[in-house]
C-alpha cells in the first residue's frame, strides 16, 4: 500500500510539463504489525533551473487501513 503511494507521488510529478526531472533523496520505509511508515524526500529540478524539495511522511495503519499524511 505505501509503496503504491509513493509510486503515484512520483507519476504524478512526472506529467507536469514545467518539470525537468525528478531525484529520490530518500525513501524509508519502516514496518510493524500495526502500521507501515513511509518517509521521502525529492528534489525536483523545474525547466526554469529551480529546484524544488519535497519532504513527506505517511504512515498507513493495517487495522483501519487509513493513510494518514
């Protein structure tokens, strides 16, 4: 379930046409019997030259399904 998150995260980004690319900085993903963890962080280059970073953590509980963000 978090991993399908973080892969719609990434090909969500990736239809904007004012961006150049898009670099993982981090991706860790911690579980326990009750919930999955997911940390990540982008830095996303625009086609202006910019820069953009992107920080999230979402944490899906197995017992209510829930993501909460």
């Amino acid at each position: 379930m978090i991993t399908s998150y973080l892969q719609n995260v990434q090909a969500s980004l990736a239809v904007y046409f004012w961006i150049k690319s898009v670099e993982v900085l981090r991706c860790d993903i911690e579980e326990s019997d009750i919930e999955e963890m997911l940390i990540y962080r982008f830095r996303v280059s625009l086609k202006n030259d910019d820069l953009l970073e992107i920080m999230e953590r979402v944490v899906y509980s197995k017992n209510d399904g829930k993501l909460r963000v």
